[in-house]
C-alpha cells in the first residue's frame, strides 16, 4: 500500500497523512499512515452493507476527520442527518 501510495499517487507515505483505500465490493477499507515511529495499517470490514465511497474526479481525495468517521461508520456522510431531540419528556 505505501508503494501505491508513492508510485500511484505520487505522495509521500511517511509523511503524516492519513490514506485510505477500498475493497472492490467496497465492503473493506484498509488505512495506512507513518505516525512517527512506523508504519500502521488499520483494516474494516463492515458486515452488513458498504461503504459509501467519494466521487473521484482525480486520483485522490481529501476528506475531513467528521467525514472519516461516518464513512467508517457506515453512514453515508455526503448527507448526514442531523437528529433531533426532544427537549422534555412528556
């Protein structure tokens, strides 16, 4: 993964940054970042449905940390929803 990350995308794989691939049936993503000391790899495979995955116009694509969070979580996270809770119970 740090090869493609270098030869593929043309950036360097200890340099801090997170980067983050997918299975093809998109329900598998494997995380790859330097922290310093080592390489660490972080793998996820969801039980039940898939991924949503960013629209890649170029070879990559930047992403918040919120939006990290729900795309492991499942949850499509071009579109959250925010819920709301009642202010009293009744």
């Amino acid at each position: 993964m740090a090869l493609q990350v270098q030869e593929v995308l043309r950036k360097d794989p200890l340099g801090g940054h997170l980067f983050v691939f997918r299975g093809r049936r998109s329900d598998l993503v494997k995380m790859i970042w330097h922290d310093g000391q080592g390489a660490c790899l972080f793998t996820k495979r969801l039980e039940r449905g898939r991924f949503i995955w960013p629209s890649v116009a170029g070879e990559s694509v930047t992403i918040s940390a919120a939006q990290l969070s729900y795309l492991l979580s499942g949850i499509d996270w071009r579109n959250p929803q925010e819920t709301r809770r009642p202010t009293r119970v009744g």
